[in-house]
C-alpha cells in the first residue's frame, strides 16, 4: 500500500523574507508534481506556513525532499511531515496512489 505524507511547513522568518523567494520555492514544488510524486501544496491560512501532500517511498525519502527546498536551504521554513496509510480515499485518488514514481 502506498503511503501519503502530509508536509507542514513552518515559516521561521518574516512572510516578506518567505515571499522573496517564493518562485524558487513554487518552481521547485513543480519539479514533484511533473515527478508524480505531490498532490497537492499552498499556504495555510493565516499565511505562516505551507502545506504539501504527496507519495514518498518512505519517510528518509520525505525528508530529503523537505531538505532541498529552497525554503529549508534559505532557512525560511521548517518541515514536519507525517506518514499515513490511506486505507479510505476518494476514487480519484486511485490512479495517484498506483502509479509509478
């Protein structure tokens, strides 16, 4: 079964310090999208942090991705990331939890 990780990304300096290098940060997420490997990522709201969802082989995985994050590498944000098994999803889920990374 593959296993979804929920990234949340906890801003460490100022919105105006995060948003400078939010291209960076954005073209980097699409880099895992065009991979297959994200599902899903924007900001929380209030603006003091993100949140990305996406399928890693597995946890190290996870944070090797988080750690080459423009944002992890201009010390802007922190991860936390959590594993879960998605035993109940929606059908359109389907076709990303089985596809090849």
């Amino acid at each position: 079964m593959t296993h979804l990780f929920v990234c949340l990304v906890h801003y460490t300096k100022p919105l105006e310090e995060v948003l400078a290098k939010l291209e960076e940060h954005r073209a980097y997420l699409k880099k895992g999208y065009d991979k297959g490997i994200l599902l899903a990522s924007g900001p929380r709201i209030p603006k003091d942090g993100g949140i990305i969802i996406g399928k890693f082989s597995n946890k190290n995985e996870a944070l090797s991705f988080a750690e080459a994050d423009p944002f992890t590498q201009y010390n802007l944000a922190q991860y936390e990331i959590l594993e879960f098994e998605p035993i109940l999803h929606a059908q359109i889920l389907t076709d990303f939890l089985h596809s090849s990374m």
